[in-house]
C-alpha cells in the first residue's frame, strides 16, 4: 500500500460511508412511510403540546377545522336537502369526501348518528313533555356511552310530511349533513334504551342498508301491517337508502299519489291500524311486493328487542335486575368502578363470560335492549284505549329508571326502587357485593 | 497493495457497509421515536381494516375498550362519589388514570363534559317541560357541533342539596366519572345557547380553574349578590376544584352550619334575592371574604357573555341576524355548504375575517354566546314578577329558534320567523346571496 494509494483509499471510503449511511437512513425512514401507508392509508397521529399562541391543536382524531377550499358535492348547486328531491351517486359523494377529509375515515366504518325527534308544540298530556325529555335524556345517555353522535329533530322539515312521516325528511337531511356517517339510527320518541351496555351486532348486517326488528313471516305467509317496527331503524348512509327513502316518501303525504296507497295497503294488510297510508305499512308493502329488491337488502332482526313490546317486557325488571346484580355478585370484575368511558369494556365482559349472544326478545331473561311504549302516545295522551293511561306512564317512568340505574351506577348512585326518579342513593364500595 | 491487502481491505470495507448502512437506519429510527416521544407522549395511530373476524378495531383515537387491571384509585375504597366525603390527590389520580389509558391523553387538555339538568317531576308550569326539552335540546346542538360530551341530570345525588345546590352533588360525581375532562362545564337548564360558532377561550384560562361570568367591582367595591352568575360556570377537573366544591357546599343544606349562612351572606350582600344561604352568594362570599385564596384562581368573565341576562339581548335579536347575514352576502366562504362536523372550521373564520374578537357584552353587536332566562323560572312558572309569564315563554322561543337557525342550516332549512318552530323552510343554493 502506497501512500497515496492509502489516503485514496481513506477519502473514498469516507465519502462511501457517508453515502452508505444516508442510504440506510433513508431506507428505514421509506419503510417506516410505506408501512404506514399501507396499513394505514389516513393514519393520524397527534400532536400534544404544539401551540400556536392560541389554542392548542384540536387533538380528538377528527379534524374539524379542516374544510378544503377544492369543490365538493357541497358546492353543487343541484344538490338539495329537501325530501321532494333525490340524490344521485351519494356512494361516490362521500367517497370523495372522505379523501379530502382523511382524519374521518379511521373509525367510519361504524359510525352512527342517533336521529330522533317529537312535535313543535307543547304536548296535550300534561305529563307528555316531561317523559319526552326524560326519553331524550335517556337516549343521550345511551349515545355517550357508546360515541354515538344525536340529533333531536322537533321542527318539520316538509309541511306536508308530519306525523309518523316526519322522520323520512329529517333522516334523508341528516345523511347528508353527516356524510362521515355509516349509519342513521332513527329512535322514536317513546323507545327507551333499558340496555346500557348492549351494541348492535353491526357486522351482522355488513351486507344490508336497513335493520328493522320484525319477522318474515309476518310479510309473506300472514301479511300484517306489524310485521316490523319502523319506530326504530338502522338505515345505512348509502345511494340504495337514498333511493329507498325516494321511494317509501312516494306512499307519503308530500305525494301526488298519497291518497291511493291507503286502499293498497288496506287491502293487503287486513289488520292495518290507520286508514291513510303510513310509513311502517308502506315499508313492508315494499318487502311484500318487490321482494327481490328489498328483501336481501334490509334485515329483519328478530335475536333481540332492536325494539321491543313494552307489554311484554316491563314486567320482568324485577327480575332482569335480580338476574344482572347476580352476575355481578358472582364476578369481581363486573363490580369495579370505571370510567364512564371504559363502560364498554365492562358490557363486553358480561357479554362474553354470562350472556354469551343469548336470546334477547320474548321471554328471554336478557335485559331488553329498546322498550318501545308503542301505543301509549305519551305526547297526546291518546292512548289505545285498552291501557291504562296511567300505566303506560307509570311503566314508562320505570323503564327509564330501570335504565338509569344503568346509567348512575358509574356516578355512585342508583334510584333505590324503579318507581322513584329522585332522590338516589350513594353505592356502597363493592357493591352489591356487600348488603344494603 | 499486495494481494492479500486489498481482499482484506475489500472484505473490512463491506463489513463496513454494512455496519454503516444499519447504523443510519438504526440512527433515523431513533430519531423519529425520539421526536414524536418529545412531541407526542402518548402518540396514537390508526389502522384501518384489521379485523378479527368480529367488528373492527374501534378506531376513533379513544380507546373505550381498555380499563388495566392494574389497580386505579377506583380500586380505593375510600374513594366516594358523594358530597360528604371529601377527594384527595385527585391531580395525581388523574395522572395515573391517563397513563393507564394513554389513547385519552391527547385531547385532553381542552376536553370538555357538559353538565345540566332539571328537575325530576313534572313542572307545575304547563309549557315548562316543553321548554326544558328544547333547551335541552340546544345544548346537546352545541355540544355535538363542537364535539363536547354532555350530561343530563334529573336526580337529586343527596336529598338535602336540592334546588340551586344540586349542581353540586352532580358536578363532582362528573369529575370522578370523567377524569378524561379537563373541565366540566355547569350549564343552568334555562340558559340557552345563543351563538352556536363561538367557543370560549379556554388559553385565557390557563391559570384559573373556575370560570363565571361577572365583575370584580360589585364584588369588592360595591357588594352585590348579582357581581357574577353562578348558573354558567367551567371548573377545571383538579384537587383545587374539589376543594373549593367541599368548601361551597359547606355553606349549604348538606352542612350542619348551613343556617348560619343566610344571615353572615345578607349582611354583606345587601340585595341577596332569597333569606337562606344559596350557591351564588355563597360563592361571591368566598372571593370577597377570601381574596387572595379565590381571587387568583376564578376568571370573572366580562368580555362576553358566558351568560347574557336575557333582557338585554332578546329585543337585539333581528338586528344581530341581519348582521351576520350581511357578512354572509359579503364573503361566500359564509355561504359555503358543509358537513356540520366541519362547523367550526366556518365560525373560526367568521371570527378572523369580521369580529376579531370583538367584544361580546351588553351593548355587543355579535351574537350573545348564552342568552340565560333568570327571573323566568320556566318549569315552576314561578317568574320575576316585574315580568309577563307569557313574555319570558315566548321570548325563550325566540331565542330557541334563534340558535336553531344556525343549526338548522346545514340540515338546509331554516325558522322563516323566529316566533314560528314549525315548519322550516328549505334554503336555496347560496343562501343568503339569493333573495328569497
């Protein structure tokens, strides 16, 4: 080895290294890129603690502050939130949305927007608004334990769509206004959630756009207008829904058609309540008739009480509760206190070590999920006159409770009997482990 | 360089290579660890579309699955969710409680549960409930439009603290069940919320942990029972905070000196509205008694209105619509349509392009951010009686669909006339750019 040779040598081994190490660098750091990439087209991380000299960066995973100047379907004049008018490529709409609002895409999936709603005016039954507040109440309970967005509606977005046929407009408006939503859950007013912890099977229905609580039977052997339920549904934000909504509203008052699909159902369905066409009648009509359109596309669910008969349900608090602090005496786990926001963890948990996807609509000793107090018209008062209407409002203040125990139990409080809303008692440390 | 030289050098070099190459990746690994460990503590990533047969990972940054083990301090039986008892370490708790539950750490710093409540039965006042149900409402609007959590109260948590003093009980139960908020945020159930884009400037309160809307002077120069209004408060989820509610509501019917303080707070405040010690005066008293303990520590907010007494800003109403509909003619980015998720992106610019931070009280021309009904009473309809009943109903209906036009709008439909609910008008494409 010359000496010049050597230091030759040394100067290009240097530079080599350099060069060699820069590569290695940028090779891991174009991994580390491409792993995200792939496994994560949006992924998000955030920032704690970059400050602007205002406020901090708004750090939930959801941008909210980011609405790209690049038109979207927003901006076409043609696009309308009435219910007289119909939207057109709404899959491929919100597609485009999504990718120019990438931080909403992770979780969307499954993400629901909870829409209900009641009269503009005051109620007739002096008792009506309060239980329609405390309904209100219940529901947004239910949706914060869970992440689910609510809507409450009590303004009619179409003249001629009220009553029951209110909800179509409100709905359809609601797609729109949250396209980063997967599903809308429309609840009734008198439908009280009375099971905190249990979640909809979502993936069950991966392959519908609508989930109602009902029977197939009931459309095509013995055609009764309660077939189903459409006090509560999951109806997927989708161009087939909007479709289907286009098509449900044209059996609805704002039709030119309206007055003839009375007498249609009527006919079909010989129990039918109303003489006018509703919507619940105008759903399976629909089933009925276009069986091969609508039948693989909405579930009927029938494993649990998507919504249930509030006759055959409030019965068996007593024994539901019995059967749930029982579970909980047995295992330590389902006593610990938690954060209201873990409470998942803790359904989750019973779900897998008692419940185990048992039954849950009649005669189950399931909590029931929804208890629907169909007939008892607690805005008017006008009942069906084969009930109490105290009963009606008495059960109904018991089912609340019922769910509030559920509720309160993560602020340390429960209602000591389900007949009285207030005061509540303090809950011993372990409980019930202990007596009390 | 003889043979065996240069295969030794070749042979030295590529280990060489190699050892560099690795030491750049290794070293650009690090530093990328390094920086979102510096920045980001608790940095969280999503995947999208790894399944495990049932549903997807829930992905919206929380995870509301995870609860360790590992004991927390709701392990402690000592800690109690009641009024009597008393919380310590609680900065600390909260502490723990995000390193064991890392995915709610960012965010935290400004995350916000809303409290409010009314009443559990009925109201005397025939159109009370109906009122507390749209008030309610609008609450859970804003919240949702910001993305804040919100809790609705209708039980007393301890059978003394009723009337006014159960905000008590209720906010402290919050903190414990939600140590992920950073400030719970009392809202009274007759405070409506008027201005639905703007957000308080919680960097303002960086220092302080309780904030109200009021003046210093009636404080200490001039003592009045009105020198702020404790019906609107944020208090910052800390051991400061539960030491000051243990102090609070030891001037209340919970305590055993709680009639001594009706005569001690009159004979300060000379114009205190009712004979016993209520929550209000009690906490003017603390600042005017306890200066430099309280004073520090409490932001008394006069630059907007926190709340606004409805007097002052129900007859402002027209003109303030005309107003922001004028910068709405003015820049179209105001007219632009949106996913109400990306609400905020819409008000912040408002803010920059025309108030810029404008003030916001009595005598304001902005929008009154909460337009509070005191002296209404809406459910015992037992109302000031220097005012007409029917005026503070109908005012408050102004003030709902007042706020309700700024939710409404991008639901695409607006109240044609503030006195008038139902039902909406469909807005035009552009809107308020077209004449309509």
């Amino acid at each position: 080895m010359g000496k010049y040779g050597g230091a030759k040598t040394r100067t290009t081994v240097c530079l080599s290294d350099g060069a060699i190490f820069l590569a290695g660098a940028f090779m891991s750091l174009t991994l580390v890129w491409s792993y995200f990439s792939l496994f994560s087209p949006s992924f998000t991380f955030t920032f704690n603690g970059l400050r602007h000299g205002g406020e901090p960066v708004q750090c939930s995973g959801l941008n909210m502050q980011l609405d790209p100047s690049e038109p979207g379907f927003y901006d076409d004049p043609d696009l309308s939130y009435s219910i007289e008018k119909s939207i057109t490529n709404w899959d491929e709409k919100r597609h485009e949305w999504f990718k120019s609002h990438p931080s909403f895409k992770p979780g969307s999936e499954n993400r629901i927007l909870m829409v209900t709603g009641s009269q503009s005016s005051p109620c007739k039954n002096p008792i009506g608004d309060h239980l329609l507040l405390r309904c209100f109440k219940n529901k947004v309970d239910y949706a914060r334990i869970h992440g689910h967005e609510i809507f409450y509606s009590n303004a009619l977005l179409h003249p001629k769509m009220n009553s029951y046929w209110a909800k179509l407009p409100v709905v359809k408006a609601a797609m729109l206004a949250h396209p980063e939503a997967e599903w809308i859950w429309w609840v009734d007013s008198d439908a009280i959630f009375t099971d905190m912890e249990f979640k909809p099977p979502l993936h069950r229905y991966r392959q519908h756009n609508l989930v109602v609580h009902g029977w197939p039977n009931i459309i095509y052997d013995k055609p009764s207008w309660t077939a189903l339920n459409a006090g509560v549904f999951l109806i997927r934000n989708c161009q087939w829904s909007m479709d289907l909504i286009d098509t449900w509203k044209s059996m609805g008052p704002v039709s030119p058609d309206y007055k003839k699909w009375g007498p249609i159902q009527r006919s079909i369905f010989k129990d039918k309540l109303f003489p006018e066409s509703d919507d619940q009648t105008a759903l399976i009509y629909l089933l009925y008739k276009h069986k091969e359109l609508y039948y693989p596309k909405i579930y009927l669910e029938g494993e649990y009480y998507l919504q249930g008969y509030w006759i055959g349900v409030v019965d068996g608090f007593a024994n539901v509760t019995e059967r749930y602090l029982e579970m909980e005496r047995e295992d330590d786990t389902l006593r610990r206190r938690h954060a209201e926001k873990v409470s998942e963890r803790y359904g989750a948990f019973r779900e897998e070590r008692f419940l185990k996807g048992e039954f849950g609509g009649r005669g189950s000793r399931r909590r029931a999920f929804v208890t629907h107090f169909t007939g008892c018209q607690p805005c008017s008062g006008d009942h069906n006159p084969s009930y109490d209407g105290d009963t009606c409002w008495n059960e109904m203040i018991r089912a609340l409770n019922f769910a509030d125990n559920q509720v309160m139990r993560v602020y340390g409080h429960v209602h000591s009997d389900l007949s009285k809303t207030s005061p509540l008692q303090p809950l011993p440390f372990d409980y019930p482990n202990e007596a009390w």
